[in-house]
C-alpha cells in the first residue's frame, strides 16, 4: 500500500485517517439529511456507522463518493477533498450500495470486464481482472449469466467484486446485507473481512448492530443527521451492553438460586444480570467468551438443568434506547419534526 | 481541519497541478467512450425485444403511406412516384423517432444503481452520453438500411449517384444525433419516462406532419407554409429527396448542418450539465 503518505495524519498522533469528515451538511428542502457530521475512520480499519432507515447514512456515502456536493463541511478522503478534487478522489474509491450498483441485462463478466476498461485498465489486464475476480467471489459459473438472473447475494458478491477492480483505498459499503438471509449476509461478511484483510479501509453504513459488531472496530451511531455516539465497538458495547445470555431454567422457582449461585460464585459481570420471573428467564450480560464458558459450566457443575440458552446481541432499537433513552426516530412517531424535543434530546446526548 | 474554511483561496491557486492530473485524456476518452457503447450495444443483445421499433417502423410506416395516402397524394396508380418521393424524407422522421428513444433510455438508465457506479468512477461524466448517442447512431443507420430497402423493393428510384446517396444518409444521421442532445436533454430534466414521450409527441406531431416529408407543402395555406418552409426537418427531406433524385440541394443540405450544429452546440454542454448536476 503505496502513497499512504499523503493522507493526513490524525492530530492526535495515531493512525493516519483515511476518511476525515468535518462538519458535513447536506439539506433538502426542510430535511436535514446532514445536519453538522464529523467523523474519521482511521487508515486499514472499518468504521461502522449505525443508524435507522433515514438517519442520513447514504446521504453521507453519497457525499463521501462524489454524488452529492456538500452544502457545508469539509470531507477529506485518501487525501482529497471531496468538493474540489472530485476527480482524483474516484480513482481511490469504490463504492457498494443498497441496491446492485451493476448493469442487469449484462452478464457479471462483461459487468466487471467494463469497469475494468473505465478504469483504463487493458483489455488484456481488464480480462483477466474479470475472470480472477469472479473466481475469488465464487461466482466464476454464473459468469456468462446476466445479472438479472442472479440471486440477491449474487449480485451482492457481484457488486463487491466490481468495487474493487480499481483496488481502491477507501471501500464504502452502504447496508451491503441489508434484504439478504443470514447465509448469504454471512458469505458478504467473509468476503468483507478479507477485503479488510488486504488492507483497505471501509466505511460500512448499517442498520444492524450485529453487521457493525462482526465487521466494525469503531462505531459511529447517527440519527437524524447528526452523530449521536462513536467510539471503539468494546467501549460502545459496554454502554449499550453487548451480547446478552438468556437462560430458561427446567424449572421456574429455580431462577433466583440460579442468579444467587452465579453471584457467590463472583463471576465477572454478573452484578448485571436479571431475573424476568413472569418470563422465567435469566439474562447475564456476556463480557467475553470465556466468560460465557464459565457461567455455563458453572450452572452444569452446581446441577441447574435448564430447558435452554442463547446469547443474543441487542438490537438497533435497543442501542438507541441505551444511548439516547428514546427509541430509534423511525420507531417512534414517525411523524416527529427535527425540530422536537426529541431531537434536543439526542443533541445532549451526543454532547 | 475547522480552518479549512479559512483557506480555500490559497489553496486553489496551489491546485493548479493536481487538477490537471486529474483530467482524462482524449485516448482515455475514447477508451472510456467504447467500453460503454459496448454496454450499451450488449444490452440490446440481451433484450432484442429493443430493437422492434427500428426494425418494424420503417417497413409499417412506408407501406402505410405509399399504399393508403399515395394514392391520394401522388394519384391513383402512381404510387411508384410517391415512394421515390416519401422515402428519402421518411429518413428525417426515423431519426426523430429513434432519437426520441434516446430520451426515454436515458431517464429509464437514470432510475438504476449502474449509473451511481459510473458516476464515482474517474470517467468524463458526458462519456456516457456520447457512448449512448454512438450505440443509437447504430440503431438509426439499421433502420436507415430496412427503410431503403423496403423504398427499392416497392419500387424507389434513385436518379444520382450511390455516393450522393451515401450523402442523404449521413446527412439524415448528423441531423439525428444532433436531436438526441435535445432529449437527452428532456430525459434528464423530467420525472418518469413517460413524461419524456408525452412531452416529445407534443413536439414530434406538429414537426413531423407540418414538414415536406409526406406531401409537397405547395397545397398548404400560406401560415402553415411560413411553418414548414423553416421546419428543420423539411430541409432535411427536401435535401435528401434532392440527393436521391436529383435538383438543387446546396441551400437545403447548409440549412440541415446549420441547424445540426446549432442543436449541438446549444443542447450538448446543457445535457452534459444537467447530467453532472443530477443527483
């Protein structure tokens, strides 16, 4: 990864930032899509930004990637900003959207062969660009088929496999498994942890705290265009609690001891568990896998027969809820003015 | 970086350099300009459907007016006549047509993710334009090709020379190219591509049949001849007619490439705005 000099070192001395936004506006008539955003995804990472439908995420790739101009702010990508160096700024970038950002009626082969030539590549290295590129998406079979034929995660892996033709150094990803059953979401995923792998830098839109969980380091929560949280995915996890395990004892008078034998027992993070007797379920806030191997094995070795367990992650109305006390602004009235109390609320919180 | 506001002023002056770097280069262009006619040709392929109205138009608009008007026109019996004299025009109408195509193409492209793709990609943004306008070329020379030979198969004369001929078409296909900047235009401005065929039959009837393509406009009252004898497309019928068959055609063929560098000049830069500004 060549060039990397040129992007501008963070101020406070650690990993340069790939992605530098400052400020970012963008309204349309009387919605503020953006409403002041600032956030940075360092060099090599992947910054998850959490938000519900209409919280301004694809506004904001949609700025980031030259689509849209900026009504105010500054955002600076591999070096370039946005606004004046537009150019210069789409050799470094590749971009995925919601929907399949590739041609239907052409096969994914003359798909990829022709952003390959756009991206001057030869037509020699544009084919064989093609055919190696298919191959690694495992879709090398469907090659000579047009898009339209394809499955969801298909075009998906199709539309992945294009942004990366030009090995670009920023990837935006905006709610790439958004539609998409959990197998195929979980080939998207792998496919998105090897890119990371290579060394690119991602900036991954998502309405699922699961998706920025598995890929994400840092987080940035918006709603209404503004951010209301960012951190590192741990800190943000323990504000909003991570993953949660739910035990059903066999027998519903067991709860309490079942929640008094962890206690004494002093294992970590167990001041945080719950006792839901009209449910009949134990909930234990899960800090680390082993964590989880020990209260589980600590219920087996004290004789608790429980009917069953999961863990599960919280949900995005769940994140909300524990960052703002409110729920997401789509769940909640959706008719709520930005002007509303609510949002002051939201405004506070983020302060 | 809240004192990059600040700066702006200085740094453009700096910019200069990195600006021109990142400028496209002609052979890039051109590069650019073939990967996406490419596209745009093996759509066709996949959906031949496409390509009905250029190969069936020609065939039912000329049986249509040689066999039910021509006699009218030309008189009873003399429809060999007319074919010689309907179809070097009905080229001028065909380029409309198909250029109007071009507008509903473009708005229908307009409402999928590809285009997102091609506009953050380091391409000059009109290169997609241009490669449509090359792939629809393409479409009206097959429709050019399917008209002549219905014209001589219905028994179309041809008094000059194949390379004046040859002049009729290129003359026809300059002329419709120059249309297609104008509903690219109207492709680009409105909502739905139904709103881009309502709004060009509004101005297609009118232009078509107020022309010299169908009828000699000597019959007509003298205000609707203030019209036609103006009408760019009566020039373009009256030169290829002149080309086909004969006469003067000097006047008529200037007025045509007048008009087709006019229309470009004018509705080209604006299209190719409008489509950077396109959100």
């Amino acid at each position: 990864m060549g060039g990397m000099t040129r992007f501008d070192t963070n101020p406070t001395g650690g990993a340069a930032n790939a992605v530098q936004v400052r400020g970012l506006v963008k309204h349309y008539g009387e919605t503020k899509a953006l409403d002041g955003v600032d956030l940075d995804v360092r060099e090599g990472t992947v910054l998850g930004v959490l938000g519900p439908n209409g919280a301004g995420k694809t506004t904001l790739v949609r700025c980031l990637s030259t689509l849209v101009r900026p009504d105010a702010g500054t955002a600076v990508v591999a070096g370039y900003d946005v606004v004046k160096q537009p150019r210069q700024l789409r050799r470094t970038i590749g971009l995925t959207g919601q929907y399949a950002s590739v041609d239907e009626k052409l096969a994914g082969w003359e798909n990829l062969y022709m952003i390959g030539r756009l991206l001057d590549l030869s037509r020699k290295d544009a084919r064989r660009r093609a055919d190696e590129l298919l191959e690694r998406f495992s879709l090398t079979e469907a090659a000579k088929k047009p898009v339209m034929q394809y499955s969801g995660g298909m075009r998906r892996r199709l539309d992945l496999a294009a942004s990366m033709i030009g090995q670009p150094a920023v990837l935006y990803l905006d709610e790439p498994t958004t539609g998409l059953d959990p197998r195929t979401r979980n080939e998207v995923w792998d496919e998105v942890k090897r890119m990371v792998g290579e060394g690119v830098t991602v900036l991954l839109t998502t309405q699922y705290m699961e998706e920025a969980e598995q890929l994400a380091s840092e987080l940035t929560v918006i709603d209404r265009g503004r951010v209301i949280a960012g951190g590192k995915v741990d800190e943000l996890k323990a504000k909003v609690g991570g993953r949660t395990l739910e035990v059903r004892p066999a027998a519903p008078e067991q709860l309490t001891a079942m929640a008094r034998a962890l206690r004494e027992a002093g294992l970590d993070g167990i001041a945080g568990s719950q006792v839901d007797a009209g449910e009949g379920l134990l909930y234990v806030p899960i800090l680390s896998d082993e964590q989880l191997t020990a209260v589980v094995g600590l219920l087996a070795a004290r004789g608790f027969g429980h009917r069953a367990h999961r863990t599960h992650l919280p949900s995005l109305d769940e994140v909300f809820l524990a960052i703002t006390g409110e729920k997401t602004s789509e769940a909640a009235a959706e008719t709520v003015t930005p002007d509303s109390p609510a949002n002051n609320k939201h405004e506070e919180v983020a302060a | 970086m809240s004192a990059a506001t600040v700066r702006p002023r200085r740094r453009r002056a700096r910019e200069g350099g990195a600006r021109r770097e990142g400028r496209i280069g002609l052979r890039a262009n051109l590069r650019h300009i073939g990967a996406l006619a490419r596209r745009n040709a093996l759509q066709i392929k996949q959906d031949p459907q496409s390509m009905f109205d250029v190969l069936l138009m020609p065939i039912v608009f000329t049986l249509l007016f040689v066999f039910v008007f021509g006699g009218a026109v030309a008189g009873n019996g003399k429809q060999d006549e007319y074919v010689s004299y309907l179809v070097p025009g009905l080229m001028a109408m065909m380029g409309l047509n198909v250029s109007m195509a071009v507008g509903t193409g473009i708005n229908e492209d307009f409402q999928k993710g590809v285009m997102d793709r091609f506009r953050t990609m380091p391409i000059a943004r009109s290169s997609v334009l241009i490669a449509k306008i090359v792939v629809e070329v393409g479409r009206m020379m097959v429709a050019f090709a399917i008209l002549l030979t219905v014209g001589f198969m219905l028994g179309m004369s041809v008094e000059t020379s194949p390379l004046h001929v040859l002049g009729a078409i290129g003359l026809s296909l300059m002329f419709g190219a120059s249309l297609m900047w104008i509903f690219i235009l109207i492709g680009l401005s409105v909502k739905t591509a139904q709103a881009v065929q309502g709004m060009a039959m509004l101005v297609l009837m009118p232009l078509q049949f107020g022309s010299s393509i169908f009828t000699p406009p000597s019959t007509m009252p003298g205000w609707l001849r203030a019209f036609t004898d103006y009408n760019p497309l009566s020039s373009l019928a009256d030169a290829a007619r002149g080309l086909f068959i004969g006469g003067p055609v000097a006047r008529d063929v200037w007025m045509v490439v007048a008009w087709a560098v006019v229309i470009t000049l004018v509705t080209a830069p604006l299209a190719i705005s409008k489509f950077r500004k396109k959100t």
